[in-house]
C-alpha cells in the first residue's frame, strides 16, 4: 500500500472520469471498487456539473465529474493529469514541444488549477497545480490507481515531446519488448521490490496500424489494481459493464480491459508472480 500527500513537478498524480452521468456512475464504481463518495462540488470553468471524489478508507483516489457538451454522441472518457509546479508554464513548454492546449488554464477552487492539453498525436491529458489537492492520496492497492499507459502511433514523436515538457526519460522494457518506460530521474514512487524501477511515472505500448487490426485510437489508459482480475470483470459485466478483453495472463499480471456502462474504458491488473 502507498499513501501520497506530495506528487513532484512530472509526475502523474490523479485520475478522473468525466461522465455523461456522474451520479449513475457512482452506482457502478462504487459497488465495482467498494469507493464511498464525498459531496459532489462544483467544477470550475467551462466544463461544469457536478463532481465527486472517490475514497477508500477516507483517502483520495479518483475523481468523477461531469462530461462538457462538446457535440456528437456523449462518452464517458477517463483521464491521467500530470503534475506541475506552475501551470503556466508547462502549457508554454507543450505548444513550443508540438502540443496544444485543448482547455485552460482553468481554476478549480479550492483544489488547483488545471489545463487539458493534447500532445503532438493528438492524445489528450491534463497538467495539474495543486492548491490544496496534491492528488491521489492511496495509490498501489487493490481498487486504487496502479498506472496510467500511452498508447501512441508515434512512440519516438511521444518519447520527444513527453521529455521536453515533462523530462522523461524513454527506456524499453526489456530488448524483445515493444513496450517503453517513462523515467523520472530523483523520483521514488511505487512500493519497494516492485516490478519495475521506482522512478517509472507511465508506460506506452505502441499501436500497430495493420489493415487488419481494429482501430485503436491513441489514448492514455488508466489501470486499477485488483485482487481478482476474475471476480473484477464478472462484476463489471453484472452492474452493466461490458469486458472488452477478457482476463488475460501477462508476465507477472493477470488483466482485462472493461467498459463502464456510460463508455469509459479502463484497465485493470491483478498481481500474480512476486517481482
């Protein structure tokens, strides 16, 4: 288990779902998670609507708020934001590195302040400075943020652009692996004897563009950890959930991708193998 009060300047440090209706998905997260909710609050700025924060055991863990009309058919989305000591200018550093801002920066009183950025391939997230919510406060837990990954059609572009905003450092997994780590020198996150290096802050996989592969659109995925990837997805499917690969061994993990019943796509992964 790791508890967090602080998240240094490039690393990630909160999830959210932005739903079509917040108040049904808490009827679908909190048995999914055993999440209990606070009052919802205001979000600031255009986007609006109610919000909640998710909790386990009275500590911070996601956040649940209302997805902005932006036209066409409404999706729940999940989203990673990434911490900032100043807001300003991180989103200066994402247009000179090829991104651009999508949103923001908009003040969320009394939590921080936030911008939606897109990188280079078009893959939205956020960039956070907090004021009073630093962000997740237990991470590393069953039915708790484990790790957001960037699926990308352009690792070497992202690699780039994520190393001049951010200073990650790009390292593949292993020498047979398509996976890449994203590094943060000085950083100790994750728990001791985990998996991989402590100063890992993210993942990507590329996606493979083939005629016949479905179309993955480029996205960051956020992974929940769990105690039975199993008994997780059953249970998904049983509140309106739709699994959309079912549990799958891994080196190490045992996962499944799952959809809420509102179209959010997330992960989750059970750990299998000691590291």
């Amino acid at each position: 288990m790791t508890t967090r009060d602080d998240y240094p300047a490039g690393v990630p440090c909160w999830v959210e779902t932005l739903q079509p209706n917040p108040r049904a998905a808490l009827d679908f997260y909190g048995p999914l998670f055993g999440w209990e909710f606070s009052d919802p609050g205001q979000m600031a700025g255009a986007t609006g609507g109610e919000y909640f924060v998710a909790q386990i055991d009275g500590r911070d863990v996601a956040g649940v708020g209302q997805l902005p009309d932006l036209g066409g058919p409404p999706a729940a989305v999940w989203s990673t934001s990434i911490s900032a000591d100043d807001l300003d200018t991180a989103v200066e550093r994402v247009t000179t590195a090829g991104g651009s801002l999508v949103l923001g920066p908009l003040d969320a009183p009394p939590a921080g302040r936030l911008a939606v950025i897109a990188d280079p391939g078009g893959v939205p997230f956020a960039v956070w400075e907090a004021v009073e919510r630093a962000g997740a406060q237990l991470v590393n837990q069953p039915c708790t943020w484990a790790m957001s990954s960037l699926h990308s059609v352009d690792p070497a572009g992202a690699s780039a652009f994520y190393g001049a905003v951010f200073g990650w450092q790009s390292e593949p997994l292993g020498p047979d692996s398509p996976i890449t780590l994203f590094r943060l020198p000085g950083y100790v996150g994750g728990t001791p004897g985990q998996p991989i290096p402590r100063d890992v802050v993210g993942l990507m996989t590329p996606i493979e563009q083939t005629p016949d592969a479905p179309a993955v659109p480029p996205h960051w995925n956020v992974n929940f950890q769990v105690d039975d990837a199993d008994v997780v997805a059953a249970h998904a499917t049983d509140l309106g959930g739709t699994v959309l690969m079912a549990p799958t061994d891994t080196p190490g993990f045992r996962s499944a991708v799952l959809l809420d019943p509102q179209g959010g796509a997330f992960s989750i992964s059970q750990l299998v193998a000691a590291p």
